[in-house]
C-alpha cells in the first residue's frame, strides 16, 4: 500500500494501540510500530517520532515499564512491557473506545 494510503492516528489512539499489542507479551519499540502496522494490514504507521514520546509518556504514568535487552537480530534494544497499572489503563481505554465509536457510528447511521 503506499504510503499516501495510510491513515495517521486519532488522537488519544496511539496509547490504546500500544497498550493492547504490549498486552501479548514485551516488545521493543520497532517492534510495537511493526505490530501495530501489521495487524491493521498496513492501514496504520506509527513513526517513531509519535511512539517515543508516547512511550516515555506511558512510562512516566506508570502504565509501562522498560528494561534493556537484546532484538532478534542481536541488537540492544529497550523492551516495553504492561505494568498492572497498564493493564487496568487498557480496559479503561478499551471502554472509552467502544463508547467513541459507537457515538460516532450513531451520528454516521442517523445524521
């Protein structure tokens, strides 16, 4: 798909995103963008001067935590993964989600 075809995120998407692919286990910070890409077939990019600070953001709320490890392909890389805080954020998001789009859904079917 090119690149002129892909959606960039709503705001307030990003953190729900990255707390739900953290959900399945740590990941390094490409991989989470790759995830995120892949599972949405390409629709959604996350460029990594949205996910770092997003990351960081997490962090400092206390939603993740990172230790530094080493990348399949033998690079040093930090690994983010869910904290119980993360954990209970992500519900909390995920019902704000379903809220959101089934607001928008309604205008959509019945404006």
């Amino acid at each position: 798909m090119p690149p002129s075809d892909r959606t960039e995120l709503l705001s307030g998407t990003l953190d729900l995103l990255i707390l739900r692919v953290l959900s399945s286990g740590p990941l390094h910070g490409f991989a989470i963008a790759e995830r995120i890409q892949l599972v949405s077939r390409e629709v959604l990019k996350v460029e990594e001067g949205s996910l770092y600070p997003a990351l960081y953001r997490m962090a400092e709320k206390g939603w993740i935590k990172s230790e530094w490890g080493q990348s399949d392909k033998g690079r040093r890389a930090k690994f983010y993964q869910l904290t119980p805080a993360g954990r209970r954020q992500l519900e909390a998001e995920k019902e704000l989600w379903a809220r959101l789009a089934g607001a928008i859904g309604a205008v959509l079917r019945n404006a």
